[in-house]
C-alpha cells in the first residue's frame, strides 16, 4: 500500500516557469547582487574604479565556520530539466556569481522544513548573482548553454553543513 501511495506521488508533475530574477521577488530567499542594483556605490581608486558595495549579507561564523571562496564549473543539464535534489546549507549562507556571459537557472524553497510543493525558479541573467540565506533551500548550479563557471563564498569548518532532499514527484523546469 506505501508503495502504490510513492508511486503515485511520483506521477504527479508540477512544472515550474522561472521568472525574471528580481531582489524583490528572491528577497525570501536571499540577496541578488548585481551592478544593475547596489545598494551602495563608492568611487575609490582616485576615481578609477567604482565599488558596488555590500552586495550580500555573507553568513559563515556558526560553529567557529571561515570563508571559503571557490569556483565551481557547471555543465548544463539536458533540457528539460526535471529537478530531482535539493540542498540547503544550515550553517551558513552561500553566494554564486556567474563568471562568464550565460543566464542560469536558480530553483529555491523557503528554509524550514522542506516542501516541494513550494519551490520557484528564477531565471538569472549574465551579471546576476545570488546569495542563498542560511537554510535556503535551493538546487545545484543549473548552468545553461554552456558550461559555466561561478565564484562561490561559502563556510569551511567542521559540522554538517548541507542538507540534501530528494524530490518525490516530477518537478520539471519549463523551457
């Protein structure tokens, strides 16, 4: 009976169509960051170079944590894209900024306990970036295109720090 009642929870589809990234719209979730929008921004360097300031509330320090500065490569998955796993971070938070010239593709949920049924998708453009709250939720670089590479800040340090959910129904990016 458990058995007939999983496999039927897996037939079920639920397509996602990802929206413009906006700060508004990914407040729940974390910050953007982006030189479209900055919060603040200094001219340092004699005024030769402009500083897009405090882009992201970087958040690392939980059990004695130190931060990490990465470059992950994604390849693109084939489309469409179903998603299958989710992680979350429950120690820190963790920021990605596109390095290259290529939208991506950011799937979220809200911290807490997990709930599938709740996920959004975004789609971020070149110059777009994303730091993820603590607890967020969120799926793995999903590059388009091409492969891409992303600078990543993220917690180094003992303790767990990723949580991984695999998804029991189809969810399905929407091209």
């Amino acid at each position: 009976m458990a058995t007939a009642l999983i496999e039927a929870a897996k037939m079920s589809m639920i397509t996602l169509t990802p929206k413009p990234l906006t700060a508004e719209a990914f407040a729940p979730y974390g910050d953007v960051m982006s030189v479209e929008t900055p919060e603040k921004l200094l001219n340092i360097n004699y005024g030769n170079t402009e500083r897009y300031h405090n882009l992201a509330k970087v958040d690392v320090n939980e059990a004695d944590g130190s931060t990490l500065i990465n470059i992950f490569r994604s390849r693109p998955l084939p489309l469409p894209i179903d998603i299958k796993i989710m992680e979350r971070h429950p120690l820190s938070s963790q920021a990605f900024m596109p390095l290259g010239n290529q939208p991506y593709l950011v799937v979220v949920g809200k911290a807490g306990e997990f709930d599938e049924n709740a996920l959004e998708a975004f789609l971020a453009q070149p110059g777009q970036g994303v730091n993820y709250h603590r607890g967020t939720w969120h799926h793995y670089c999903l590059a388009l295109n091409s492969e891409s590479d992303f600078l990543v800040i993220d917690r180094g340090g003992e303790g767990n720090n990723c949580d991984e959910e695999e998804v029991q129904q189809t969810i399905r990016i929407a091209p």
